[in-house]
C-alpha cells in the first residue's frame, strides 16, 4: 500500500449489527470519490475494544478489501476520542476524514468534504442539516455550544459532529501533542490556517444505541472547557472576589448596626441560608479546581492512552 490521498478514520464500538450496512454504503462511496477525482484511500477501523464481535466483522471486511482497509485493535475501551489519536498516529494519507461507524453520518458526504478541502482549506467542519436526535441531546447541545464558544474563542455552530476532514499537517501537530483528555474537532480547529464549515445530512442511527450517557456527555463537555480555557477558574475567583466585596459590606452594616441599636440574636435562619449558600460556592470551586488538578495529574504520569493488541495490515510495497 503506498500513501493514498484520502485516510477514512472510524472508532468502533459495539456496532456489530451496523457494521454491514455501514461498508455497504461507504466502499461504493469512496470507489466512487476515487474514480471521479482520480484519488486513492485507505479506511482505518480502529476497534475501541468492543465486547461484541465487532472485530470479528472487521476482520472479516478487511480479508474482503485488505488494500484499501487496515483495522487497529484496542486491548480495552479506551473511549472514541483514544480511538481517533490511535487512528491518527497511523493514517498515510495527505487529508484525513473523521467519521462514525453508526451511520449517523451518511458516507456519501466524505465526497462534498474533500471537494471543499480541494478548494484550499486545511479544516472543514460540518453543521448537521435537521439533526436527528433527541429534544433533549439537541438543547444541550445548543446550550453548550453557546458557553464554549463564549469562553473559548473556538468558532464551531456544530460541535458534536464528527464527520469533519483535516489536512495531514493538522493532524501531526495533535499527534505530537500528547494531551489526554482532549476533543478532537476543537484542538484541530485551533491549528488551522483555514477553517469552513459545510452542511451535512445526518441520520437516525440505522442500529444498536448511542455509546454516550448523559455522564459521559457530561465529562466531554467538561473536557472541551477545561481543556481548552482557564475562564472557569478566573471566573470563579472573580465570583469570590465580589462575593468578599459584599460580604465586606455586610459587616460594615452589621458592626455600625451593634452600635446604633445594641446587639441582636434575630435573623439566625438567613445566616443560614447565606452560609448554606457560600458553602456550596466553595465546593462548586474545589470540584473545579480538581477539574484542572485531575487533569494535570494524568497528564504528568505520561501513561500510555491506549494499548494496541494488533493492527491488520496489507504489507507495505516497498
Ligand atoms: N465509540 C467508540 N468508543 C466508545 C464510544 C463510542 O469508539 O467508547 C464510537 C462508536 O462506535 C461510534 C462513535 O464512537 O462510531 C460515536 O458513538 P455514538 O454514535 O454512540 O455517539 P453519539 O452519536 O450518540 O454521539
Ligand atoms: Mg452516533
């Protein structure tokens, strides 16, 4: 296999029952991009460590078309954004697409994203055209978008969707990054020199569920802040600093008050309420101070992110 122009990345994970449907559509896909544009590619699987048989499937696909498909094995789970790096760590090609195994985003769309990266772009992201997914994965979503874009400068209408394309020089510097926790669409959009967006259609998942629980979504939206910005902790102290400001001015009052009308023992349950409140600010700041902590400790045990049990592979030509 020399090096192809186009690398199809796609994390696996329990999608067995997808995973047919999922070759049917994106190999006549990508026959087809390559034929029309004269272009070769290479599809790398990586199989995050899925208790079905998913790597059986993929092994099987990848006997059926060894030289254009090449599958890496996780000995575990180590999450999709692991199995991205791991990916990334061995795509050939000069652009590199991101895609999911379950469908969501049709195959058919790899074509409009190397046309578009054609016209000199080094980035293209994607915005879902009439998303399907849930009322509720929609709105927070929305709202999520909207405080990351607030706070971290990074311009994406559409974070979730990872059907996104990059230029190979885009995904060596975050191979050389080594960071941890990270989201893969935002650490690329702060590399490159030309960044668009297109629209893409996306669909109903075609089988088996979402791999993502509200914790988990949860976590990865923490991920995009903190790894990104330090504005929550400076928020946090600016809070506290104009908390101090008032709680300052209450003091003021209430020692002028001692003097004026003597002492008082009233009011006992809205000191209560205003301690009860200052406690849970305190550890709304102690749990964000172990965000960035938490983090920073992984990162200075510098282990491995994943362990790759085999990598099915066409011998290389040359
Ligand atoms: N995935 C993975 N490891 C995980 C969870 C998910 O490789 O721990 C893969 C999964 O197989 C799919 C993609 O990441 O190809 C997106 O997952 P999913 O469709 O469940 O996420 P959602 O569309 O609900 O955001
Ligand atoms: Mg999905």
């Amino acid at each position: 296999m020399t090096s192809p122009d186009l690398s199809v990345v796609i994390p696996v994970y329990n999608e067995e029952d997808g995973l047919s449907s999922l070759f049917a559509r994106l190999y006549p896909a990508l026959d087809l991009l390559a034929a029309e544009l004269g272009m070769s590619y290479e599809i790398i699987f990586v199989n995050d460590g899925s208790r079905d048989h998913s790597a059986a499937v993929l092994a099987e696909q990848f006997k059926r078309r060894p030289e254009v498909t090449r599958v890496i094995l996780f000995n575990a789970n180590y999450g999709q954004h692991a199995a991205i790096m791991a990916g990334f760590k061995h795509v050939r090609g000069e652009m590199v697409v991101t895609l999911d195994a379950d469908l969501q985003n049709p195959p058919e769309e790899i074509a409009n994203l190397v046309r578009t990266m054609r016209q000199g772009y080094d980035y293209v992201g994607t915005i879902r055209k009439n998303r399907q997914d849930t009322w509720f994965r929609r709105t927070a979503s929305q709202a999520m978008n909207g405080l990351r874009q607030r706070i971290t400068r990074i311009k994406m209408t559409d974070q979730g969707c990872m059907l996104r394309a990059y230029s190979r020089s885009i995904v060596e510097t975050i191979n050389s990054c080594n960071e941890l926790n990270t989201f893969i669409p935002a650490l690329a959009y702060t590399f490159s020199n030309r960044p668009t967006e297109i629209e893409v259609l996306h669909e109903e998942r075609h089988a088996g569920d979402s791999k993502y629980s509200l914790y988990q979504l949860v976590r990865l939206n923490f991920d995009l802040v903190t790894g990104f910005s330090i504005v929550p902790l400076q928020m946090f102290s600016l809070l506290g600093f104009g908390l101090a400001l008032i709680s300052a001015v209450f003091v003021a009052y209430l020692a002028l008050r001692r003097l004026i009308f003597g002492p008082e023992a009233e009011g006992l349950f809205t000191l209560f309420g205003i301690a009860f409140f200052l406690i849970g600010v305190l550890l709304f700041g102690i749990g964000l101070l172990g965000e960035y902590v938490g983090r920073i400790y992984q990162q200075v045990r510098e282990r491995p992110r994943f362990l790759i049990q085999a990598i099915l592979e066409a011998q290389k030509d040359t």
